[in-house]
C-alpha cells in the first residue's frame, strides 16, 4: 500500500492512451494521490490499493476488435465511482450492455459541449463549454441507469451519467490543455463525488522520496548525470539530501550543448552547492560516434549509448558506484515504452530511456520516472534551489543533436548554438521567458537562394520553434510579437555566418511533437 493511500486515492486504469499520466497528473493538481495501473488488475488487486475512486483512460483501440484491451467487468461492482474517458466511456457502455457504434462524423479536436445536466460531474459550470474530442466511435444506445448529461453536434451523447451508481462517462479528454474546464471537472470527480481528503504536495512527496532513496541505496555510490537542465540538477540536489557524499555528479559537454552550457553548470553548482561534480570533455567522441547517422531513433540511441560508456569509464576512475541517476521524467517515459503495462504506443525513444544499452553495469535510480516538469519545479523550490536553475526552459537529454536534422557535424552544432543564442537572448530581452515552455532554434537540412550585398547566397535555413505546455504531453505555439520574430530573424542572418532564411513553426503538440526528431 502507497503511503498515500490512507487517505483514499485514484487509480487510472491505461487503456493505451498517451494521455493516461496526464490524466493522474491532473488529478495531482487538486492534491490528490493518483498512481496508473495496468487494465489487466484484478477487483482484488484494487481492493487492496483504498482507492476512492477509478478513472478509465482513453485508448486507440475499438471495444469490439480482436485483442481490444477490456478490464474486469468486477470493477464496476467494487461500490466506488467510476469515469469514462473516450475509449473508457465506450468501454464502460459496452461492458454494461449498452451499445457503442462507428461515428457517420469522426470528430478530433476543438467542439463545443452543450451540458444537460449540471449536477454533481458539471456542477458550477457553464451550459456550454469548449472541450477537445479525439474519437471515431461512440455509444449510441445507453446502458440502464444512465442517462445523457451532455451532447455535441456531432455526439449525441458526448457525456453520460448513472448518478445511483456514481458511474460517468466522457466522449471528450478533459484532461488536455485543449478543455480549459477540463481540471474542474477531474475536480468535480475526485473531490466532490470520490471525497478523497486533498493532503498530498511536493513538499510531503520530498520526505517520502528521500526515505525512499537512503532505502534503495544503502551505503552504495551513486553517479549522476548532470546536464545542467531542470530535471537532472533538482534530481542531483533531491539525492545528495538524502545521501550526501555518496553522490558524485557528472557533467559530460558532449558537444552537443547551447552556447556557453559547460561552463555556467559548472559555475553555477560550485556557487550554489556542496555537491562532488566531475566535468568530461567528450565533444569529438560524441560527433565522431553520430557521423553520417541521420536517423533521429538511431541518433538518440548512440547518444545514450555513449553517456553510459563515458558514465561506466568515469566510475572506474572514481571507484565503483552502484547506481545511475538521471532526471527522467514521465513524459519521457510515455512516449519510449508501453506505461504501465499498457498498451501505449510509442512515439519516439528518448536517449535516456529506450536508449539506454541493455548490457549497462549500473541500476538506475530516477526519482522523478512518475512525475511531469511543473511538479519537479515544484521540488525545486521546495529544496530552496535558485530561480536560475528552476525556470530554465526544458532542454532534451540527446540536446542540439536532436535540432539538426540530418547529419550532425561540428561545423553544424557551430551554426545552430549560434543562431540558438539569439533566440534565447531576444526572447529574454523581450520578457517572453519564463512565459514560454521552450524557445529553440533548428537546424534545417535544406539550403536556399538569398541576396546579400548584391550577391546570390545559397545558404542553411533556421526554423524557430516556440511553444506553451503545462506538462510536456501536448502544447500550443506561441504567437511571438512580430517585432520580436522580426528581430530574431534579422540578427540570425546577419550575424551567424551560413544562414540566410528563416521560417517559424506554428504545429500544436498533438499532432507534432515540440522536437522536430
């Protein structure tokens, strides 16, 4: 039983949507424990768990397909709330003999939801809300006890209730950023219908972390990956409170890194902190391992090939340490392997998850696998750790190697921290910050026609990418001042030599992902 059990928590149950931890995430946010479980757990294996309350997560799959994931049909005998989401609804419908259809209208993205009925689920909500749909299928006849509690004009029966049994169902995913109520109505759910006590936060998640990390330990050394990003230097501070010496950081400047990187993680863990840091300089091995590779899952893999190597050597030279370390977060972790056992599917292999060699000689140890980025900034200032290091805009572990499609030369990383520099610097001056998720330039793998002083150029092209998330998991482009845009792409083509285009990228995060690979 989780320590936070006691006062009753929720269990997502994952049906392969690649929202299912956003979903616990967002039940995070109203202080409320949350863990995902596999669809395969058993009504006893629940029992065990003092849920107040079950959420079933959406998924790609048709209730009526071979090999269609489908939980327990127990579940809905356990006597506690249960919520349909999308896929979940239309499971729900089916498993309690209602019927679920194909869809004359696929409907994804933005629709408006008339609601029908304001109690409990909707309560203090307008009678009509924006929300975000991403289904083909539907219930189209009710099962008994459930009525409709709201309609779109392309669903009918977009959200359904059985107030008697405390059973819901929702056609559209409250739980993205796209449904602005959409957190009201997790709320709604989890506090007003499960009543589930709201007592857990980040300051009480450290406490628990720690004893969590002097456990796993022991009296073994610990190696972290310090990359001087939000995730790896709160993990490195989270660490060494729990077992001080024991920890030894590494920072390895792969060449891969923005303009001055090296020496600002270096200065500013000497200033700030009392922790063991040992500095690498890898920059040809990690170009030389990543010459003529192309293939982004290909790239990501030699790059988090090759940190464990520079990690196993290291370690010898420092003596023998048992664990691994690493900032990894939820998100990463979603789109690289199956969660929880569930059928989700990947999206891309990040370097410090699927791209880890399977012979590695180190167990790792990753305190923040279950949670998203607001929240490990969240622990940050917990830990009382400067702003400087807090609101950095997040920065991938594979880094520029990621940005330049194509090839990944020296001469390309020169071109890109340069041009990167100036995003980031205008962006600043502009005040835009700390109001924007990430702002990066790309590196294009194309060139174009230009005129510079009356001469033809044909020259690289920089793609500027500016994005809003809470999470990571989906997120909107910023639209940036065109003064500002203006600006960035004036001092790019003046003042980095072997660029003389500029464009901006203007995907929402789904269907792109923010990285370009």
């Amino acid at each position: 039983m989780s320590d936070w059990d006691q006062y009753g928590s929720i269990a997502v149950l994952d049906f392969g949507s690649q929202y299912s931890q956003l979903i616990a995430r967002r039940i995070r946010e109203n202080n409320v424990y949350s863990q995902i479980v596999p669809y395969t757990i058993t009504p006893e294996e629940l029992k065990k768990l003092n849920l107040k309350g079950i959420i079933l997560s959406g998924g790609p799959s048709n209730v009526y397909a071979d090999n269609a994931p489908h939980c327990d049909k127990g579940i809905f005998e356990l006597g506690i709330p249960v919520l349909g989401i999308c896929y979940g609804m239309q499971l729900m419908g089916h498993l309690l003999k209602g019927k679920v259809a194909g869809s004359d209208h696929r409907e994804f993205g933005r629709a408006e939801l008339i609601v029908d009925d304001t109690c409990d689920l909707f309560k203090g909500l307008p009678d009509a809300i924006t929300v975000w749909m991403s289904h083909g299928d539907k219930v189209e006849t009710l099962p008994e006890g459930f009525a409709v509690m709201g309609h779109t004009d392309n669903a009918p029966i977009a959200a359904l209730a059985d107030h008697q049994r405390h059973f819901y169902g929702l056609q559209f995913h409250p739980e993205v950023v796209h449904t602005p109520l959409g957190n009201d109505i997790i709320k709604n759910f989890v506090i007003e219908i499960c009543g589930v006590e709201p007592k857990w936060d980040m300051g009480s998640y450290i406490e628990k972390e720690v004893k969590k990390i002097k456990e796993q330990v022991g009296d073994s050394r610990v190696i972290c990956g310090l990359s001087g990003g939000v995730d790896s230097s709160v993990a490195a501070v989270l660490i060494h409170k729990a077992i001080g010496d024991q920890l030894t950081c590494i920072f390895v400047n792969n060449g891969l890194l923005r303009k001055g990187e090296a020496e600002k993680v270096q200065s500013t863990f000497s200033k700030h902190f009392g922790i063991d840091l040992r500095y690498v300089e890898a920059e040809k091995r990690f170009v030389d391992k990543l010459k003529d590779i192309e293939d982004p899952e290909k790239k990501r893999k030699v790059i988090g090939n090759e940190f464990v190597r520079v990690f196993e050597e290291e370690t010898k030279k420092i003596g023998n340490a048992r664990f691994l370390a690493q900032g990894t977060l939820y998100p990463d972790v979603i789109e690289s392997v199956s969660a929880s056992g569930g059928p989700s599917v990947v999206i891309k292999t990040h370097h410090n998850v699927g791209g880890l060699p399977e012979d590695m000689e180190f167990e790792l140890l990753e305190p923040f696998r279950d949670l998203f980025k607001d929240e490990v900034r969240k622990v940050g200032e917990e830990l009382n750790m400067p702003d400087e290091i807090i609101w950095r805009q997040p920065f991938p572990g594979p880094g520029l190697g990621i940005r330049i499609i194509g090839d990944v030369t020296k001469e390309r990383l020169d071109l890109l921290r340069d041009a990167d520099a100036i995003v980031l610097d205008e962006v600043k001056k502009a005040g835009f910050y700390r109001q924007i998720w990430q702002s990066f330039a790309v590196l294009l793998p194309i060139k174009s026609v230009g005129v510079m002083g009356d001469e033809r150029t044909y020259e690289n092209v920089i793609a500027l990418r500016a994005v809003n998330s809470l999470d990571g998991m989906t997120a909107d482009w910023v639209h940036l001042p065109y003064e500002l845009m203006g600006k960035i792409s004036n001092r790019i083509i003046n003042e980095v030599k072997g660029i003389n285009r500029v464009v901006y990228d203007i995907s929402s995060k789904p269907p792109s992902t923010i990285e370009w690979e």
